[in-house]
C-alpha cells in the first residue's frame, strides 16, 4: 500500500487526513506501519487523497 508515500507527496499530516477522511490518526498510523485494511477504510482514505483504490492499494516496489 502506498498511504504514506501518497499522504507525504500531497504535504498532508496524519491529522489532516484523519480529517479528511473520517478515519481515526491511530488507524492510518497502524495502515502505514503494518500496511493492510478494510476495504471501506481504503475506499474512504483514497477518496480523501483523490487517487484511485488502485494507485493506493499497488504494492510498493522492492527495495534492496
């Protein structure tokens, strides 16, 4: 999932998209620390990022 590197690119806080959202900060945070969620909370964090599901749920590429 690519929540916080699509958060950090359009310079939003946690609190901010929290707000936007209606998703609660602990719950992003625990999204981009182990990096899965419901459907309905990607549904509204993608809509309050105006990307698509897709653009946020396509895994990150390998690092290494």
């Amino acid at each position: 999932m690519r929540l916080k590197e699509i958060r950090n690119r359009k310079s939003l806080s946690l609190r901010a998209l929290s707000e936007l959202s209606g998703v609660s900060q602990r719950t992003i945070e625990d999204i981009e620390r182990f990096d899965r969620c419901k459907v309905d909370t990607a549904i509204k964090l993608a809509d309050a990022l105006e990307v698509s599901l897709d653009e946020l749920c396509r895994d990150l590429p390998p690092t290494g």
